[in-house]
DNA sequence: GCAATATAGTTGCATAACTAACTAAAATAG
DNA sequence: CTATTTTAGTTAGTTATGCAACTATATTGC
C-alpha cells in the first residue's frame, strides 16, 4: 500500500476528520439540551473558565479556551445578552473588558457541571483511569507537535 | 476533590473541549492554504470519500463523511461551485443525486493527499505506531460508548 | 514628550454546523 | 391501486469558527 492509499484507511481518516471529537461535542450538546439548559457547548467552555475565577479580560477567556478573540467576542455578546455574565470596563486599562458572572451565571454553575462530569463519565466507559492517561498525554504529545509547527 | 471541582482540572476541560482536535483542524487547513490548495479541511473530507470511489448518493457522503444532509448539501454546493464535483440525477431513482468528480477534481487527488499525509507524520510525532493503535481504540471505545448513549 | 509599535476589543465576510420544516419521489400496506 | 410512510435532498434560521481590517488605548524607544 502506497502512502497516498494509506489516507484512506478508515481509522486515518477518522483520526484526522476528529469523528469521535465530534460525537462528543454532539453528545454534549444533547445532554445539556436534555436537562432544560439553554447553553452551547461553546458557551460552556466559557462559563467553566469563569467558574474558577471570574473579573478576567476577554484576551484571558481567548487564550484560555483556545479561540481567536473574534469568537471570543461573539460568545461573550450571547451569554450577556442571555444574561450569564456582564462586561466592566477595566479601570486601570480603558482597552480592557473584566468579565463578571451573574447570580444567575453562577447558580447553574453546579447543576451543569454534574452533566458535564456524567458526559465524560459515559463516554469513557470502559477505559480505566491508566487509559485516560494515555489518552491525555498522546493529546498532549501531539498538540505539542503542532505548536511547534504553527509558526 | 469532589466530582463539581474534577471538571475544573485542566486535561479534563481540554478532553471535553477538544483542544488537541481543534488543533490538529486549524493545522491541516493552515497547511492545505500554505501548499495553495484553496479547499477547507471539511471540502478535503467529502473528496477524501470520493477518491475512494465516486458516483455515490449524498446520503452515502453524508454518512461516510459524519455529517447530516443539510451540511453536506452545502459543502456541495461549494465543491460543484469550485469545480470539483458535478451532481448528476439517477435514472433509477429521481430522487437521488450521485456525485462524480471533474478532472480538476481528480487531478489534486494525489498532491492534497501527501500534504494531508505529512500533516498526520507531524502531528503524531513521537508517537510509536503501538501508541497510535492504542490512540485509536479509545477513541473507537468512546465512540461506540456515545452511539450507545445517543437515543 | 512624541512617534512608532503593541495590545484589547470589535466588525465584516466566508465557511460550516445543527435543528426544523419543507418538496418530491419511492416504497409499503391495506 | 390508492393512501400512508419513508427516503433524498433543499431551504431557512441560529450559533460558531477563522481571517483580515479596523478603532482606541497603552507601551516603547528615541
């Protein structure tokens, strides 16, 4: 088998399209849905990092949930205008945006997180803690590998 | 640590948010615009399939490729726009587009291919290929974990 | 102190995803 | 053989992504 051949092995294929990434997102996203939360995945991702420390800038929430600050600009417009977090103007830099949860971002803080935790659980069914290591540190293995060749 | 706060570790939020898969993505595009290929990673999907053999359904595209009927109707829409594909109407049955690949179409088969192939050696390097199996199986365990959970 | 540069955030444009609702054609069930 | 159901594909609306260009404010470097 040729390399160009090689690329049409199924499991390839599916490693690079991220089909199991996908599910997951999908699955996440119905499991959130199911439990009468009006919240993104995406969304989520935000809250988490807020969850843990809120009053960071918007460049923070960027960096710490891995977009570009276009995205992060975007998601922040929604969960505001649904009422999850507000912006405060930075008194120390006028650039700057803090982002503050609300009462009513942190009140759903527990009952999501307990979908949250239940999704990983059932995904990972069957994989032992010493398999979801290996997991994480083959991620980490290769993310590193494309920081070092993203520029 | 309590089951709230577990989520909170870092590897666990990366796993859910899928970092290392939002990275390898924005890799592959990046490389795809670097070698002049004007083609988005998901448009690469559906021709990946098509290599394989064309003159299916874009049911059959939808399911090979992950994806429902209205995304691949779309991406569709862009590769025929581009000239990559044509849609013909079956005769035996109106409903049914197949869709074939043009000469241009055919033609980036091969160079598309080894950028493609290139971007997997990079992402996965140091990884040995025991550890690329293993990779796989738990994201077939995890897939079939959430395909059981899914309805 | 002022010009050049860097940083924070926003806006515009194109692509893509998912859901729901729709049209048309085929299959099936009585 | 007609009515119902299923299947193939499209359209519309919302959310999100990535890139490029932009504004406003801070930092720096002479």
């Amino acid at each position: 088998m040729n390399t160009i051949d090689l690329i049409s092995q199924l499991d390839n294929y599916h490693l690079l399209t991220g089909r199991t990434p996908t599910a997951l997102n999908r699955f996440l996203s119905q499991r959130l849905k199911e439990h009468g939360f009006e919240l993104t995945r995406e969304q989520w991702s935000v809250l988490a990092v807020l969850w843990n420390g809120d009053g960071c800038s918007q460049q923070h929430l960027a960096n710490a949930t891995y977009r570009d600050k276009p995205s992060t600009t975007r998601l922040l417009d929604n969960l505001e205008k649904e009422g999850y977090i507000v912006r405060k103007g930075s008194e120390h830099d006028r650039r700057t945006n803090l982002i503050f949860l609300t009462g009513k971002g942190q009140m759903i803080k527990e009952p999501v997180t307990r979908v949250i935790y239940q999704v990983l659980d059932d995904a990972t069914k069957g994989l032992s803690e010493q398999d979801i290591r290996m997991l994480k540190s083959y991620f980490d293995k290769i993310f590193n590998n494309i920081m070092l060749q993203i520029q």
